[in-house]
C-alpha cells in the first residue's frame, strides 16, 4: 500500500494552503445531529481553540442542526482569520434526529447555498460540496445551481461526498471538482479505489470518521504501537490516515477542548514504514 512522505499541508484546489489537520464541527449539535448543541459557550470555545492551535480548514454543513451549525461557527470565530477555509454542505432534508435524506432539487440546492453564505456571514464559500447524489434527481441537474454560484462567485470550490469513480466523473462533466469526502479510516478501507484515484489526481481526500481505529483484531497491534509513541488509540488512527495518502484531510471532530488538543497532537506522530504495515494488513 503506498504511503506518503510527510507533508502536514495539502493545497486545495491549487491555490488554498490547509493544514492536513483540521476540525469537523458536526458534533456540536443536539443529539442525533439535530437541534442546537447543549453547551453553546463550550461549542464556541472549542472553535476558538481549534483556530488557536493551528486548524484552519473546517467542515460543516447545512444539515447539522439543520442550520445551527453553520450559525454557530459565524458566532464564534467570526470575522474569520484570512486563512481560515470553511467548507460546507448542501442536499439533505432533515425529518428529525439522525434521519437523512438526499434531496437533489435545484431549487432546494439553491437555498441551501444562500442560506449557508447567510449563516456563515461570507460573500464566498470556500468548498460547497454535495452531500449526496439523488437517485432521483439527475445530478446534472442538481449541480445546475452550483455552477451557477460559482459563475457569481458565491462558491470558489466544489466537492462529492459519498462517491465512486463513475460519479466523480459524471459531476467532473458539469463542473471541477476538487475534493472528495467518503467514510474511510483504520478500520474501514471501502474506499481505498478512491483515496488512490484523488492521490493521483491532485484532489482533496476528506475521511469522515476518521478516529475509528477498527475491529478487534486491530487492537492489539494498535496498543502496542501507541505505547511506544506514548499515544493514545485515536492519535495512532489520525496518524495512519496522515501517512495513508499526502492528500488526506482530516476532520476529526469533539465538543472537548482536552480531546481536540489530543487530536491535533497526532501530527507530531511519525509511523516507522513497519508500523504503517502492521496496522495496513
């Protein structure tokens, strides 16, 4: 399996300059990822400390909440430093706690877009990405009105959640596409076809879920690598992905500052190539 060499940057689309660790804000929300978190004074401070210890590329969506993640991110951290990236999400209805559903109507995609510059406070997202193809809905007609916010400058890039090859290049038909976040970590390779073709091809790979460490089998070997790194499981985790492909992005997300300080911490962990195998088998 290829590993990287160690470059804690990655360049999105070319020109944004990202820290490889950065931070996923969908846990500050209610349970189930629907209604407002319970400690919003924590949820800002946690932000803060995200931007305060170097992250600089964070990712929510219209979705969590819905809408009160977004709001919440401009409440604490706006006016935003000049290199934060905040990427965003559109193309869920949410009926109530963890229930998802894609939604590719132009018109709703539409207003998510508005509705994200609004909450967010900005004249431009940095990286709108669609949450999911529709089956209903031809996904050249979804992306109508992303193309659309980008020809007006609402939308600078354009990223695919949840996607194989054939769809990457069916929405690379209507638009460039820039990054692409699919649920992959140590313990879930599913899509390990894909985090090689985004490698290839210069795109953003962003995992969701990143911190699973995988199954039991898994937990020993991941022990005994984090003694020797004095680390913790989940270090051990982020650390794997970092080395896994150079254009792997991760989000790990946590209402702890304690947990968020750890998490970032995973980039000081250098895996030796042997136990970049071990944990690979």
């Amino acid at each position: 399996m290829a590993t990287s060499t160690k470059s804690l940057t990655f360049s999105l689309g070319g020109q944004l300059e990202i820290n490889r660790l950065g931070y996923g804000a969908m846990q500050l929300t209610g349970k189930g990822v629907f209604g407002e978190v319970a400690d919003r004074e924590n949820a800002k401070k946690v932000l803060q400390a995200a931007v305060a210890g170097g992250v600089n590329f964070i990712d929510t969506a219209e979705a969590y909440g819905p809408k009160l993640n977004e709001s919440l991110i401009a409440d604490a951290l706006y006016p935003y430093k000049d290199d934060l990236v905040i990427a965003t999400k559109g193309g869920f209805n949410r009926p109530g706690p963890d229930r998802w559903t894609p939604n590719g109507d132009p018109a709703f995609i539409r207003e998510n877009i508005e509705g994200s510059l609004k909450r967010l406070k900005v004249d431009t997202i940095d990286l709108w990405q669609l949450h999911r193809f529709d089956p209903n809905v031809p996904v050249e007609e979804t992306l109508a009105p992303v193309v659309e916010a980008v020809n007006a400058g609402k939308i600078r890039y354009v990223g695919l959640s949840e996607v194989d090859i054939k769809q990457i290049e069916q929405a690379e038909k209507v638009l460039p596409i820039v990054s692409v976040q699919n649920l992959y970590n140590l313990g879930n390779r599913q899509w390990e076809e894909i985090v090689d073709y985004t490698a290839e091809r210069g795109l953003a790979f962003i995992p969701w879920f990143p911190l699973a460490s995988g199954p039991e089998a898994l937990a020993d070997k991941i022990s005994r690598i984090a003694a020797k790194h004095n680390a913790t499981t989940a270090q051990i985790a982020l650390a794997w992905l970092l080395k896994r492909a150079d254009n792997i992005l991760l989000i790990p997300g946590t209402s702890s500052i304690k947990h968020l300080e750890e998490n970032l911490a995973a980039a000081d962990i250098e895996l030796t190539d042997e136990e970049f195998e071990q944990l690979s088998k």
